[in-house]
C-alpha cells in the first residue's frame, strides 16, 4: 500500500499569511518594526523555531529565542482557528484517498499546538489523525526526520511513501529520506530549484495548477508500478 505524507503550511492549507502576521507582531514587539511579506518569504518551508533563531540573531535580539517562539505561536493560533483556509483540491484530494482507505499523515514544522489548531479549525482532523510536529524529531526540515518518523507511525517504509510539498526544504527532506514527491510550489520561483528537478510530480503553477484528479492519477499509477494500490 502506498503511504501519502503531507506538509502542512502552504501545502494543505495557505497558512502563510498568518504566520508572517504573527511573526510580524512578535519583532515589533522585541523592537523590530516594518518586517516584510518579502523578508518572510525567504523562510517558508523552514520551521519556525529555526526562522526565530536567525532573525534573533539577525536582529540583535535580547529576548531568548524560547520567548519568542511562545509569542509567535499564542499570536498565530489566534489566527489559526478563524482564518486558515484549505486550498479546495487539496481537501478534494485527502478526502478522496481517506475514501479509499490510503495510508495517510501530516508532518510539518510547525508546533504541535498549531497542528491541531488548524487541523481542527479547517475540519481536516476527522481525515488525517496521524502527525507529526518538528518539535517531535531531533532535527526540522531540511532534514528527513519528521518523514521517517511520519512512515513509521504508518508502519510504511520510506520507498513506500510519497510526500506532497511546497517548499524547497520539504523537497529536499523528501529526497532524503527516500521517498518520491509531489511539488506544489508555493511560489514560482521554487519550481526553478535544482531541488525540484527530481520531483515525481511537479506543479509548476502551484496551487493554481493543482488538481486533485491528476494527482490521484498519478499516485494511483505509481502503486501500480511498484505493485501497490492507493487504498
């Protein structure tokens, strides 16, 4: 049986905007105004703990990076709960393979807390119940933790698994751990990267472009040729 693995952020849902909100409000507050969407941009994909540890240190600032990561979150759930939207062919596509009975999890960057706020807050807790968090393996995108980590709560083997991502660190962890991926890129500059090269299957138009038929299609094919089905 193949084993689909999600990203969270910018993949399933177009969180990004209340991320860069939240992260926005919390270096105000520590003494950095006018943080931009273009500044921010430069970190999506990479978890958020790894982003405040850079600007902190970009920034000179006095605040312990745990500090800040406990602002940032209280802001973003806020946020989270009321304003995350599901991109329509993603939720399409999770609810056509939990239909079918496939193998699947969410592993992502982000907090625990954040998970499960924007899993509950989009209803998509009721169809991916296996997660995995960052805070959870030893090291965040771009290495394979949260993958293996996500295949082993699924009992699957890497091989087995196909990781559907927006990002070039997601990209990147995915190759790593062994395992095939779908490319959604979250902008278009992504599509470009060397990473992406080797992609299984690759949406140069991101979400826009997206279709949850022609990804069943191409999962669905892929089992068959490494004689395994999608359910």
């Amino acid at each position: 049986m193949i084993s689909v693995i999600f990203d969270l952020d910018g993949t399933l849902v177009d969180s990004e905007p209340n991320y860069y909100e939240s992260g926005r409000r919390t270096l105000e507050r520590h003494g950095v105004p006018d943080f931009t969407w273009e500044q921010h941009s430069r970190f999506i994909g990479i978890g958020t703990l790894e982003t405040l540890e850079i600007l902190k240190d970009r920034y000179s600032i006095p605040a312990p990076v745990e500090q800040l990561l406990t602002e940032q979150n209280a802001a973003y759930l806020d946020l989270a709960r009321t304003r995350t939207e599901v991109f329509p062919q993603m939720r399409r596509l999770v609810e056509r393979l939990s239909a079918e009975g496939a193998a699947m999890a969410v592993a992502s960057g982000s907090s625990r807390e954040a998970i499960d706020a924007v899993l509950a807050g989009t209803g998509l807790d009721a169809l991916l119940t296996t997660v995995v968090s960052a805070e959870e393996v030893a090291q965040g995108k771009p290495a394979p933790d949260v993958f293996l980590e996500a295949a082993r709560r699924l009992g699957a083997q890497p091989a087995d698994c196909v990781v559907v991502e927006d990002a070039v660190p997601g990209v990147r962890a995915a190759r790593a751990a062994g395992m095939d991926c779908v490319v959604v890129p979250y902008s278009p500059d992504i599509a470009d990267d060397p990473a992406c090269a080797g992609a299984g299957l690759l949406f140069r138009g991101g979400q826009p472009e997206f279709g949850a038929d022609a990804a069943y299609r191409w999962l669905a094919a892929r089992a068959a040729r490494t004689g395994h089905r999608t359910g």
